[in-house]
C-alpha cells in the first residue's frame, strides 16, 4: 500500500502548507512545471519522487526529469505527462501512449485545473490536481492525495492550500 500525494503547476513555489502532506505520503509525483529545480529538491529531501517536466520548465528540470513517465506502483500501471489536450480530445502522442501502454490512472497538469474523471474509452482514470504554486489563473492552490492498494486506487482526497494570492 501506498500513500501518493500529486502535485503541479508549482512554479518554482513550494508551499509550506503542503509540507504536512509531503511528510505523510509515501511517494510525491509532480507533473510538470515545477519552475525552479530547488522545488523538487527540496520534496527529495523529504520522500521519493517522480515527476515530469512542463512546459515552462528550463534544460536544469528536462535534464532531470522525462517529458513522460510510465511505471507501476503496487498492482497499478501509471502514465504522467505535463500536456494532455482535453479528456475528450488528447493530443495524439497522448492516445497513442494509452493506448500502447493500457495504464490503469493518467495524470497530467498544466490546465490548473482539479479534475478526476473516468474515461471509458481509455479504461483509465484521469487526474489532474490543478496547482499548488501562485502563479496562474487558479483561485485556490489544490493537489490530490491518494492511496494505491494492490490495483485499488482508493481514498481520493482534494487538499486546498489556500488562496493563490495573498489578501491584505
């Protein structure tokens, strides 16, 4: 059994208030625009991570870090990527990889958006836990936390970190 907390869109900002949820998971995955490598520097110190590179992210994290990560945790094939398209219309290297790899959860960030959904087509669960830094669209910075039970993907929890801009 494992405890995953999944992260993006952090931005090069690592909130304090998600040092609580590193501290209690067993596994941290990032997907993508970490910002600023001290970021997942500073998670390695604390727990395992995978992660993927975003878009905004410089040669220092795409050195670091695959565009796309495929591995299985416990009994569960996991495919993360940074950009997906939309859950009705993925990008084509994104069905393809689906479609070739069967994984059983697909994470993907970018949109800063918080979205779990099941797509049928896939025989997959999608997530994406929106964003946790303060730079973006998003109003409230948001991750996912998890359990992956033997091929059971159980205990789904929305954390919320607050407003993205301070008021005051």
């Amino acid at each position: 059994m494992k405890n995953i907390l999944l992260i993006s869109d952090t931005h090069s900002h690592l909130d304090n208030a998600l040092l609580k949820y590193i501290e209690a998971a067993d596994e941290v995955w990032h997907a993508g625009d970490i910002g600023c490598i001290e970021v997942t520097d500073g998670i390695k110190k604390l727990k395992p991570l995978r992660a993927v590179y975003g878009n905004i992210d410089d040669a220092n994290a795409r050195n670091e870090f695959p565009k796309n990560l495929v591995f299985s945790c416990e009994g569960v094939k996991v495919f993360i990527t940074h950009i997906c398209g939309q859950p009705t219309s993925y990008l084509k290297e994104v069905k393809d990889t689906l479609l070739a790899e069967k994984p059983k959860l697909f994470i993907c960030g970018h949109s800063h958006i918080l979205k779990v959904m099941y797509q049928s087509q896939y025989d997959v669960l999608h997530m994406n836990p929106g964003a946790c830094g303060i730079h973006g669209f998003h109003q409230v910075k948001t991750a996912l936390r998890f359990v992956i039970d033997g091929e059971e993907i159980k205990d789904l929890a929305i954390i919320e970190l607050g407003s993205r801009v301070s008021i005051g």
